[in-house]
C-alpha cells in the first residue's frame, strides 16, 4: 500500500477514514493489524481485497494495482456469511462453481479442504447444525478453494469463546505452515496478534494511519509464559491507548516508519 486514502461522502461532508497508510507484506508473511475500532482495519483490508478503491494512492499486489477481486486473494469475513440453504461441501464448492471449476477436480478439492479443517464428516451437514467454531471453519476452507495467495481474516474468530477461539488459532498457524499463503488478519485481540504474527501494525488515529510496524520476535509455537511474549503484548497495548511510544523494548522491536 503506498500512500494510500480513503474518504468517504456523507450527509456532514467529506469523512476521511484512511490518510497517508504506507504498508509491505512480504510473500508468505502473517501480518495482524490491531487498534482501536472505527481507525480503519477493515477498510484497508477490503482495499487489500479489492471490495473498495482508495481515493487516493496505489494498492499493489506483485506489483500490479488492485482494481478489484480476484482469486489470488481470499476474504474471510467476521460473520461466516454461508449460504443456509447450502451444505458444509456445497459452500466451499462455491468458490469453485464461480470459476468453472471441472466438477471432479472441484469434488477433490472440496475433500481436500474440508479434511484440512477438521470438517470432512461434517461435509453433508447444514450451517445451522454447526457450532459456531465450525462455521469459521467452513468460511476459511471457502476462502482458500481457488487457491488464492493471499488471505485476508477480518476478526474471524471475535465471537467465539476463548477455548475455541484458541483451538482455531492453532489450526490456522497449521494452515499457514502447510500453504505458505500470506495472510493479513485484522483482530482486536493483541495476544491473539502477537501469538500468530511475524509482524503487527499498529493502526491509530482519525483518519487511520499506521503509526508502526512491530516485528514479533519470540519463537513459535508461542504461549502466554513464553519469554518476551507479555512484554509484546504489554507494549502493544501500550502504543494503541497513546501512552508513549515502545521505546520500552527497542532493542528487541524493529520500528519500521510509514
């Protein structure tokens, strides 16, 4: 994203939701963003998607401007938004039927992904006798059906609780390991950022910045006690209520400026 805004028109006027945001995701990196509500996470996470256009500056992915959709890049929603009237397969099938996907190599992949979930005898169930868990589950197999290269997370698991919230992270970094997608994940959670990520931007103001990128330096798989985990999230935390900068771990965050 290279100087990229975001506006808005209204009844009051002109509302700026995005100013100024420059930001690099390196091929195969895991990425949070985290900040305040209403700083403009999910606005730049459906720039990144190509549901919405800057008003001003590029969005790239490999070098090429986004000028909308398209299959290299999968969206995960906060609500798993399934069709109801449609089976765990039949929904994840769906990303396929859009793009003509031949019927057989569609059947494979649908297995594939859904064994990859933890969902493969649930493949004939409907959404509503899903657990919410499952829900998610079936929105990231649905995601990751065209293969894209990129995947996009807009607070997936916000609603769950945590035992499950925290089984789906575990899945997800599983996933991650396995496909080698990039994934950007926009979340709420600093433990769950700082758990998952190789970096988290901190997204601040009114219009949205990203006043820094910290670079989460603690070996994977990570937990609570683990050395230099509380100091991050601590710090984080810290730097998104404004209290002061996180000169308190410098030596050990790598602040990369807009």
């Amino acid at each position: 994203m290279e100087n990229v805004s975001k506006r808005y028109e209204s009844p009051d006027g002109i509302v700026a939701a995005l100013e100024g945001v420059d930001l690099s995701v390196g091929a195969g990196d895991f990425v949070s963003m985290v900040g305040p509500s209403g700083g403009g996470k999910t606005t730049l996470l459906r720039l990144i998607a190509g549901l919405e256009t800057p008003s001003s500056g590029t969005v790239l992915v490999d070098g090429e401007p986004v000028t909308g959709t398209g299959p290299d890049r999968g969206l995960v929603f906060q609500d798993a938004t399934l069709f109801p009237w449609r089976t765990v397969a039949e929904n994840v099938r769906f990303a396929l039927e859009v793009d003509d996907t031949e019927p057989e190599r569609a059947r494979h992949r649908v297995e594939d992904l859904l064994s990859m979930v933890g969902l493969a005898d649930r493949a004939d169930s409907y959404p509503d006798e899903l657990s919410g868990g499952m829900r998610k589950r079936v929105g990231i197999a649905r995601a990751l059906a065209p293969d894209p290269d990129i995947l996009l997370l807009d607070e997936p698991f916000s609603d769950l609780d945590v035992a499950t919230r925290e089984t789906l992270q575990a899945d997800l970094l599983e996933i991650w390991n396995r496909l080698g997608k990039t994934i950007v994940l926009v979340t709420h959670t600093v433990g769950e950022a700082v758990r998952l990520s190789d970096a988290v931007a901190i997204v601040r103001g009114q219009p949205g910045r990203i006043e820094t990128v910290v670079d989460v330096d603690v070996g994977r798989p990570r937990r609570r006690g683990a050395d230099g985990y509380g100091e991050y999230v601590r710090e984080i935390r810290t730097s998104i209520r404004g209290d002061h900068s996180t000169d308190g771990i410098a030596n050990k965050l790598d602040h990369r400026p807009n």
